[in-house]
C-alpha cells in the first residue's frame, strides 16, 4: 500500500534527522565526562598591562554605580593601570551621573535612530574613542550590570602577558537564589564555564567568548579593524569574525564575571528569541564559512563552533518535526496494528512489535538524556561550583539541578519562538539592584 511506503520513508527520514541531532548532544555529553580534567592557569607576571574597563549603559540609573565601585575598589590591581569608561547610550536617567560619582569616565552617546538602540553601536564608539588614545593594552567588557571578581584585572593580565589576545571568564550569576528560572539560568550558562570552556581550553579547541568579561589586546583590535560588528548578537559575531581570522579564543577560568539572571519566563523568552535571531544572521554569512574553514584548516576548534551553533537551528526542528513525526508514527502503526488499517507489505503484528519498541526506545533515550544530561550534570555542577555560581551553599541550588531537564524544554521552546518572529528587537531584562557579589 502505498501508505505503508510513505511510512517508510518518513521513517528514514527521521533517523537521518536524530543522528543529526544526536552530534551535538554527544560533544556536550563528551564534555561533561572529561570534565575532571586540571583546569589550565596561567603564570603570574609581574609586568602589568593597561586595562580599559567598557560598559554600555542604556538608562542603568538602579545597577551602574555599584557596577563601577565594585571594580573600582575591589580589583586586586595597581589603580593607576585600569579606568572604568561607561557610555550612556541614550539615557533619560541619571546613569551617567551616578556613575561618573562611583569614579567611572562617562562618555554621552545620543542616536536617535532607534535601529543603533543595541549594545553594539556605543560599543563601537566607545572602543573607538579609547583605541585613539594608544594608552591600553586591553579592553574588558562589562555590562551594566555585572560585578567581578577581586583578581580578575590581574587574572587577564596574566594570560594577555602569556600571549593571548582575546579570552573570555568564568560565568556566575548575581541572584542565582532568586527564584526558579534565575536558578536554572545560572546552571545552563555556568555549564558551558565548568564543562565545555574548561574541556575546549586543554584540548586547545577555541573558547567561546560572548560578550560579558571578554578581554581583548588592543593589538588585536588594531589589526582586525577595532569593535566592527553591528548587530544584535554583536559579541558572537565579533568572536566568529576573529576566528575567521585565525585569532584563537582562551578561557581564564578563575577570572569570573557575576551576571544577572533572567528572573522570569518573559526575559528568558526574549533572550532566547535574540539568540536565535542573532544567530539565524551568523548562519547566513558566517557559520558555513566556519564549516568550509574546519575542511580547509583541519583544526577542529571550527567544527567545535559549527557544531554548537547549529544547535540553536535544531531547536526548530526539536519543536516541529519530532513532536509532528511521532504523532504521526503511533497513530499510524496503531492504527496498522489493531487492523484498522489494512495492510500488505507487513503483518499488523509487525506493526504492534515496532510500536512497543519505539515506545521503549523512546522511554529509554528521553530517561538518559533528562537524568544524566539534566540532572547529574546539575548536581555536579552544583556541589564543586557553587560558589562560583553565585550561592552560599549548594543546598541554594539542588532544586534547580532537579528540574534542570523542565528549564531545557522551556529553553528549547524559547529559541524555536525565535525563528517564528517577525522581528527581533533587543529588551533589557529586569534588573535586581540589591542582588550583589
């Protein structure tokens, strides 16, 4: 019958779309088994560079004075050898005012056209602006509403005096203990800190490096065209185009950056619909090229990165064709199996065989990948990390690692919501000003 042919091809198709899958999956699994591995420090030097501190602020009034005077009393690091440069990019608040009080040099950025409202434009400006004055050996970016740790300035220090010229920290989180997703947030983006970062950086695969507490020589910069990139995911792009260039990322793992967390399913889901839209341009122009540079080079650090992004992309398919397919599956092969349907190239007690296997198959694959790609990595991340993470103990955090698996279906339907929308435009999350470090 003709039915039972379209089943079967439908059928291979699916299992060509699972292996597809299941790639990605197996490197984030692969990492987190050889997450044992010594995390690689680097020497300290007493030869100390200049530090440039850059944070866009976009009426930051609740969060950017204690951002600044965390940096600039906290820093284990001679004063006179960082500044703290904040650009207002079109406040109607007193963000600049309060933070040039906490010590930071403000710089007022007004553009009306309300296509530059993103990071990326005073970004650029301010990165302009500070390259010119030929003073810095490096810029670190900060957001708003970020706190790091006290060695940090001397932590990049001592990786950029051991050559590198781009690296990226240590993810925390500011209100890890505030609430469910905040909890759970702080898992999902510490996972890449712990596991991948940690396993990329002895491998010597290239890090990751996504905006907040990135580090960047300003010999770099100078040779790649400074801060070039103009879009809503600015900092991959950056990251992307230096890789493209044979710039090869770090990771410092004891320099940590404490971020805010979404606290709500609402600044989850607007997040995660700038991701994917960010990254749907990235695929457009850049991530084939990624590929075609992996053939060309042969160094798996551009396979590595294809790999990971093109996840975001499976996250459509994670929400269309695999709930799709399977309805169709076990309606059909019951339908086959109690005879409503008659059948020619298989016995109807085929059909109930296959039926309870791919039940099973299923059962089985979704308990593995929820228990330990959810809940054991977790729980692990959680008892060795937690102070990292943002908590006091990892009591804070153990519900979060138990509903881990429930986060990553929120989280996969948030991207999948990203590739549905019309337009993207950037919104900044709640801010949570008594959250500190």
């Amino acid at each position: 019958m003709w039915y039972e042919i379209l089943y079967q091809v439908l059928s291979a198709i699916n299992y060509v779309v699972l292996l597809i899958i299941a790639i990605p999956l197996l490197v984030q699994i692969l990492y987190v088994l050889f997450a044992w591995v010594k995390k690689k420090t680097y020497p300290h030097s007493d030869k100390k560079g200049k530090i440039a501190y850059i944070i866009p602020a976009c009426n930051e009034e609740s969060v950017i004075f204690n951002t600044v005077k965390s940096i600039i009393d906290k820093q284990n690091y001679p004063r006179d050898l960082f500044d703290v440069y904040v650009i207002a990019n079109n406040c109607q608040d007193n963000t600049a005012k309060l933070a040039k009080e906490a010590g930071a040099i403000v710089w007022i950025y007004d553009d009306p056209n309300p296509e530059h409202h993103i990071a990326a434009y005073p970004l650029k400006y301010g990165f302009d602006k500070i390259m010119a004055m030929e003073k810095y050996d490096m810029i670190i970016r900060i957001d708003a509403d970020n706190h790091i740790n006290d060695d940090f300035s001397k932590l990049m220090n001592d990786a950029y005096q051991s050559g590198v010229d781009f690296a990226r920290p240590y993810e925390g989180a500011l209100n890890a203990k505030q609430n469910f997703y905040t909890k759970a947030c702080t898992l999902f983006y510490t996972f890449d800190s712990r596991y991948g970062s940690r396993v990329r950086e002895r491998l010597n695969i290239a890090a990751h490096i996504n905006g907040s507490g990135s580090m960047m020589s300003t010999k770099m910069l100078k040779a790649c065209g400074g801060y070039n990139t103009l879009t809503i995911t600015e900092d991959a792009e950056f990251n992307f185009d230096r890789m493209l260039e044979g710039y090869k990322g770090h990771y410092v793992e004891d320099a940590i950056i404490y971020e805010d967390m979404p606290s709500s399913f609402e600044d989850t889901k607007n997040r995660n619909k700038r991701i994917f839209s960010g990254s749907m341009k990235l695929l457009k122009s850049k991530l084939l090229l990624m590929l075609g540079k992996f053939f060309t080079t042969g160094r798996i650090s551009y396979l590595e990165m294809f790999m990971s992004y093109i996840f975001i992309f499976l996250s459509v398919v994670l929400c269309t064709w695999i709930p799709l397919y399977y309805i169709y599956d076990f309606t059909f092969i019951a339908l086959c199996a109690n005879g409503t349907i008659p059948v020619s190239m298989f016995s109807s007690g085929y059909y109930d065989s296959v039926m309870w296997t791919t039940i099973y198959a299923m059962i089985g694959i979704l308990l593995s990948l929820f228990v330990f790609f959810g809940i054991i990595q977790g729980l692990v991340l959680v008892l060795i990390d937690y102070k990292k993470m943002g908590a006091d103990s990892p009591k804070e955090l153990i519900s979060a690692a138990l509903l881990f698996p429930c986060f990553l279906f929120i989280y996969v339907i948030t991207l999948c919501m990203g590739a549905f929308s019309k337009k993207v435009v950037w919104k900044k999350i709640k801010r949570n000003p008594k959250n500190e470090n």
